[in-house]
C-alpha cells in the first residue's frame, strides 16, 4: 500500500476487520464505485460485476473477501475500512441531528 497513506485508526480498523494489508491493496487497484459521502470523503468499494471478474483471478474465496470490504479516504488518505452491510451508501453517511 505505498500509494495511499493510512491513519493509525485505518490500521486499527483493517486488523478488526480481518482486512489485511494485501486485501485493502486489491480494494484500491480495483474498485470501482466511488461514492461521495461529505466533508471531502470517499467511500471505494467493488460492485458485484467486479468481484465476478476477480473470482477467475484471484479466486472465489479472496474474491468475496475483497467484496466485502469498504475504504474510506479523506483528501488521498485512507481515513477507515469496514464492512459492506446494506445498503451501499446509508451505512457511511453521519447522521444529521
């Protein structure tokens, strides 16, 4: 992961997850659904035709762990990672009070 720089908390966040170093790499150099979520934050992730297309790369296993992950980069920096859970774009979006 030497194109993007990672906060401690990422680092914290990916061991949680089971996201290792390799698996956040793949997320990088393959997502493609970026979505915007506010105060100049990134959310990157695979679609469902991507993880397809890795499976016959990478396999069905690494494929789906690949699937599952979400980065998210404030300004070129990997802020968070966490898991896909629902709806792609509800879980990443603050709650406004």
């Amino acid at each position: 992961m030497n194109e993007v720089a990672i906060t401690r908390h990422a680092e914290r966040r990916a061991h949680q997850c089971g996201a290792p170093p390799a698996l956040i790499d793949t997320v990088l150099h393959h997502a493609d659904i970026e979505l915007l979520i506010g105060d100049r934050r990134i959310a990157l992730r695979l679609s469902h035709e991507k993880v397809a297309q890795l499976r016959a790369e990478l396999g069905a296993e690494r494929a789906e762990r690949v699937a599952s992950i979400v980065l998210i980069l404030t300004d070129g920096v990997l802020a968070t990672v966490l898991r896909a859970i629902g709806k792609p774009s509800r879980r990443y979006l603050r709650r406004r009070r």
